[in-house]
C-alpha cells in the first residue's frame, strides 16, 4: 500500500507516566522508520489532573515536541497533541489546559468511569455479566457526552475496556447489545464535527482488533462519518507505526477514501491511495 508507515497519530513519549522514549528518539526511530508524520500525544488525565503532576508533564511534553519540530523540519511533520482522559469529568480544567497549551491535535479518550480507576484494574473474574452490562452501558454513555462536548479532534480507542474485559479476561461480549448506545455516540462525533480514531494496538494484544472494532468504522460510514484518524498508541519507538497499514486497508474496505491529520486544530485530509 501506497501509503503504509506514512502516519502516526497517537504516540507517548517519556513524558507520560506509562511512556518509555524521549520525544528526539521517538521522532528518530520514526524519521527512520519512513514516516512522514507523527502526532506526540501524551497523556493528560483530566479527572486526576491536581493528584498526579500533569501539569508539569503537559508543559514538559508540549515543550519537548517544539523542539524535536524544530529538529526534524523538512524531515518528518512533528504534531503536537495530547491525550486528554476524562475531560467531561471536569470540564473547567480540560479548558483552561486547552486555553493555555496551543496543541494541533486533542485526542478524548475515557480510561474509567467517574471516581473509578482505569479499566486495566477491572476485576473482571469477580464481576458478574450483569455489573459488565452496567460498566458498558455508562462507559458508551460517558463516550457519548465527551462525543457532544465535541471539544476533542478525536474520540481516542473507542471499546477501550473490551481490551480487558474480552481480551485479557476472555469475557464473551456481544456488541449489537449496545448498538442503540454506540449510534448515539456516532452521531454525536458527526454532529460535532470531530473524528473517530481507529486504535491499532489492540490488532498486537490479546483482543486481535483494532479499537473500535472494523463493524463500528463502518456503522459511522454508514452513517455519514467522513473524518478518521489512526494511531498505533505506541508506548515504545520500536511500536511506532504498528499496524497503521492495516488500519489504513481497514478504513478503505469501510469506505473512507481519506485520513485526517490535525494541524493546529484544524482536519487536513490525507488520501488513502
Ligand atoms: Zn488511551
Ligand atoms: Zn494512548
């Protein structure tokens, strides 16, 4: 494929707390590797942002990807973003965050329900279907209400919690229980005019899918979802890029003839082929 390794539009750097690289070797391996663009998107957890020093670490990570920018110019098209956890939970932090960091790309992304922890922690063995179905339901919920906040370019790996609850626990759940929920979060992402990003980590764990799973990329085409963005989510340089050529033939066999990449908040469309 014309386009394989050319884009990557979700990586963490050191300065996330699960990050292992700098943001010079990131862009390094990256420039080595042949792609052209690449977004840092550390995390920012919105909901926890005074316990843990987010503050510090956003500043850290927006500053580290100006210099590497400047570094690479005419080399490799650096990207400076965040991924923001939990904006809805409070909003006037996630604001002032984006009033005072000029990033070119926001990914939204929920890790937990409200005053939970990430759903890496779910005990799943020791909840019940019926506590699954309740956990579901208010997380395509909460997806929702950031989808109609709408002040993210992207929903980050949507299906995020069936990482563990049906790949890592093996927990059977069948997805047309939530399809109503998962229309209503579509729709929300086309009304506001943002983007689905389709997460290719998940094709490397135990899962075996992309995030959100191919059926709900061509549920929001069906739909008349036109805006898709793709990142590898790598946590380490040797990840960057993984699995950005399937992701791509993925979004093609949805329909999409174009990815979109943010440039100071603003969709810039990349043809597929
Ligand atoms: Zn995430
Ligand atoms: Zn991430």
């Amino acid at each position: 494929m014309r386009y394989k390794d050319i884009l990557d539009m979700h990586t963490h750097t050191d300065n996330s707390f699960d990050g292992n690289h700098s943001a010079m070797y990131m862009c390094e391996c990256a420039a080595m590797k042949g792609l052209r663009a690449i977004a840092i998107t550390d995390h920012v957890e919105i909901d926890i942002f005074a316990k843990g020093e987010f503050n510090r670490w956003a500043r850290q990570s927006y500053f580290d990807t100006a210099k590497a920018r400047a570094a690479f110019r005419g080399k490799l098209l650096i990207l400076s973003g965040v991924e923001l956890g939990e904006a809805i939970y409070d909003i006037p932090t996630a604001e002032k965050l984006l009033d005072t960091l000029h990033y070119d790309f926001v990914i939204g992304s929920i890790h937990n329900l409200p005053g939970e922890e990430d759903f890496y922690f779910l005990d799943v063995d020791k909840t019940s279907d019926e506590e699954i179905r309740e956990i579901l339901t208010e997380y395509f919920d909460e997806e929702r209400k950031l989808a109609e906040w709408g002040k993210v370019d992207t929903i980050g790996h949507l299906t995020y919690p069936l990482r563990y609850i049906c790949g890592e626990h093996g927990r059977k759940v069948d997805l047309r229980d939530y399809s109503g929920q998962i229309e209503d979060v579509l729709r929300a992402i086309i009304h506001s005019g943002i983007a689905l990003e389709i997460n290719t980590s998940g094709l490397f764990q135990k899962i075996e899918s992309t995030m959100p799973p191919e059926e709900i990329v061509a549920q929001y085409r069906r739909l008349g979802g036109e805006l898709i963005t793709i990142g590898s989510d790598a946590h380490y340089a040797e990840h960057l890029g993984r699995g950005i050529a399937d992701g791509m033939a993925l979004a093609k066999r949805c329909g999409f003839c174009n990815l979109t990449i943010f440039e100071h908040r603003e969709p810039i469309q990349i043809p597929i082929e």
